[in-house]
C-alpha cells in the first residue's frame, strides 16, 4: 500500500521567485490537508480538499498562496514571490472520510528554504 | 478556542527507561478526537493512536501506552524500556470541532525525546 507521497523533498529558492509542489495522496482517500511547520514547532493548518473542492482556507493563506487538486487526486501548493518568512517544512496528509474525524496520513514533506 | 499543550519540550533518557510525555488540552465540544504522531528525523509524521473522546479506556500496544483522562483533560504517552529507535519528536494533536466536518488537527509543539544507548 503506497503512502502519501510529496515532490520534491528539498526546495531551495531565491527570493521573489515561484515554487510549486506537488502531493499524492492515499489511493481514493478523498480528503487531502496542507500544513506548515515551522522550526521547533508543530505543523499548522493551510487547506484542505475534499475530492477537488477546496473547502477551507487558513489565515495563514495568503493571497501569494494557492493550491489545487484538479481531478481530485494529487494537489498542488504554490507560493508566489517567495519571502524569507516562507522558509518551512510543508507537509500533505490524506484520510478517508466525509465527517472530518478521519485519521490523517502524513508524507514526508517538502523542505523549503527561501534565501 | 482550542489548544494543545506539552509542557515538555526536551527529554533525555538512557535506553530501557520508562519515560511519559504529557499532553494537556482545551476544548469546549464534547465530541472530539486526539491524536500522537511521532516524528523521526526523516520528517515524516507517523501515525501511532487516535481516541475518541467517549473512549477512556487506556490502550497499550507493545512498548506504547496511553492514558487519557477527560477530568484533567489530558492524553498521556508512557513508552516502556526506550529503545534508541524511539528518539524523535512526539506531537499530540486535537481535532477541530466536529460540526465543522473540517477535520484539521491542531498540534502541540512536540517534545523532542532523545533516547541514549
């Protein structure tokens, strides 16, 4: 059973420059989240999908964040005009459910460094 | 509003040692789910448990256990004879209100255990 997968694992970038990554999912789970973790802390809460809606947005989501999940499978997270500040671990994590109660599989994350 | 707290941040111990990491938490809903990761230094965030809040039965699995408490809403973690395979760092996490159907999870800050041979 292949778990939640994340490309790529590193990102180093400059500043003001664009990053996109990409997270597959659990086969069929139908939720997939984002996170953020920053150093020393625990992840926090970006998005989620529910197959291809994206139903809820974190104030932490800025207006240079977005992301998709098309065909309700893999998603992608993009950041515009990276800033220093953007420099975290991003992580997905898939479940199956509809209630929301669901246990969350996590990947490996991306780890992305903005200089 | 809903929160998670553990108090440890570091613990060191030598391998075979009993050690609990703590776990408090607030929420005003009645129905609600908890949750340990553990996170070894690759990054990933392995599942280890979730429980519901109407279960307050302790569980253990082979060197793991757990204690949940609703009196003093807390949700520990004992691992028993710590392996050097243990080191990582341990996130207890909460789930947002169920009504909400979201399903986010809000985490602790984690308590890195660092177990020496």
């Amino acid at each position: 059973d292949t778990g939640v997968s994340q490309n790529p694992r590193h990102k180093i970038t400059k500043r003001g420059q664009n990053v996109t990554f990409r997270c597959d999912p659990i086969s069929e789970h139908n939720r997939l989240y984002w996170y953020r973790q920053t150093l020393g802390q625990g992840p926090e809460f970006l998005t989620y999908f529910q197959n291809e809606a994206q139903l809820e947005k974190s104030r932490l989501l800025s207006d240079r964040f977005s992301a998709e999940r098309p065909k309700g499978s893999f998603s992608t997270l993009e950041i515009q005009r990276t800033e220093q500040g953007d420099s975290a671990m991003y992580l997905c994590a898939s479940s199956l459910g509809w209630q929301g109660r669901e246990t969350q599989y996590f990947g490996p994350g991306t780890r992305l460094l903005v200089l | 509003a809903q929160k998670v707290t553990q108090a440890q941040t570091e613990i060191s111990v030598v391998e075979k040692e009993d050690v609990t990491l703590d776990c408090v938490y607030e929420t005003r809903d009645t129905t609600y789910y908890l949750f340990w990761y553990k996170q070894p230094p690759s990054g990933e965030l392995v599942f280890l448990i979730r429980r519901n809040s109407f279960d307050e039965q302790n569980e253990i699995s082979g060197r793991y256990s757990w204690n949940f408490q609703k009196s003093t809403s807390s949700f520990n973690f004992t691992i028993t004879a710590s392996q050097v395979v243990d080191s990582a760092v341990y996130f207890c996490a909460l789930s947002e209100p169920l009504y909400n159907q979201g399903g986010k999870l809000i985490f602790g800050q984690g308590t890195e255990l660092s177990v020496k041979p």
